[in-house]
C-alpha cells in the first residue's frame, strides 16, 4: 500500500485535515498524520474557518483530530506523497526544522506535495516555492510572492486549485474537489466511475 503523509498541528483547519486524511483513505492510501511533539493516539485541535461577508473567515473551534503516527520516526523515502493542511497551525509548524527538512526533502525528491490555505506558508519556510505557480489563502499572498513565487489568484469561489510540476496549491478548502483530485492525478492514482 502506498503511503501518503499528513503534516498536522493544533488549531489546523478542521475540514483541510479531516477531508483529505479520509479521502486519501478512500483511495487506498495509507495515510500517516503526524505533529512535532505528539504520539499516535495523541490529538490535536482543529479550527474551523468559514466565510461568512466579513472582511477575512471567522474562527469557531473545531473537532479533535487523532494523530497516528510518530513524527520521530518520519522517514520521507516511505512516502508517496506529501499533504499540507492550512489553518493556524502553519504558522508555529514552518518554526520547526525537521518539518521543513521534510518538505525539502520530499521536493527533492520530486514527490507530489499538496498544500492548501495557510499551508504555503511552511512551503516558503522551506524555500521551495522560487519560480513555482502557486495559490493559497490570499491573506498568504505577500509571503508567497516574496519567496518568488508566481502567485495564482483564487477564483470567486475558491475552488480552483493550481499544478506546478509536483505541487498542487489550493486557496481554502472549498477547492477540495480540485485539490484532491489534481494531487491523486499527480500520485499515478486514477478515480474513474
């Protein structure tokens, strides 16, 4: 079975960790949610994030989301690809170096990454982002651009999503559709009916 990892942290928005763990599932991967810190069975805590006519998303607490794997024992050559959730989480998770060695080293690598919202912002810690068509939550747009980045706009109902080689961004979770299915084209997966 293939194996996808899933970088999370408390306050990371509900529905981009929840949806993927479980749609990557779906597919048959076997996906590691791991978090600096926490051990399988530890959990941390989700935000949830809504846009509701104010002038950026409101914030309500989210669920409890179940870590599953032991971040010390990350070994990037296992995996297939790399998932990215946004959130408030990175924010304090591109303050970890090991976090950032994985992303480097899954870049390198040439592996798919998938980061969406708030997660661009641990792909420009990382410095992988120079030169890449990217999107993400607009708020992130200084960040993206001045890592060199060529930002992408989200369209009105920010469910596009954006592929640059092996990196697919998306602007906030109502892209999931997009996301998800642009970052299993990109694993070799094919979802057919």
């Amino acid at each position: 079975m293939k194996k996808i990892l899933l970088l999370a942290g408390d306050y990371v928005e509900d529905y981009e960790v929840m949806v993927p763990f479980q749609m990557l599932q779906m597919l048959g991967y076997e996906v590691h949610a791991v978090c600096p810190g926490k051990k399988p069975g530890d959990v941390v805590r989700t935000a949830i994030h809504d846009f509701e006519g104010d002038q950026t998303y409101s914030e309500k607490r989210g669920h409890n989301f179940a870590i599953n794997y032991d971040f010390d024992k990350v070994d990037t050559g296992e995996y297939a690809g790399l998932v990215v959730p946004g959130g408030r989480a990175p924010e304090y998770l591109r303050l970890n170096q090991r976090i950032l060695e994985i992303v480097r080293e899954f870049h390198a690598a040439q592996k798919p990454i998938a980061a969406v919202c708030h997660g661009p912002q641990i792909l420009v810690s990382a410095g992988i982002l120079k030169g890449c068509a990217c999107t993400a939550y607009p708020a992130v747009k200084p960040d993206v651009v001045d890592a060199g980045a060529q930002w992408s706009e989200a369209n009105e109902s920010f469910t596009n999503a954006v592929v640059d080689g092996n990196l697919v961004t998306a602007p906030a979770w109502p892209a999931h559709p997009a996301w998800i299915a642009a970052f299993a084209r990109l694993l070799g997966a094919r979802i057919t009916i």
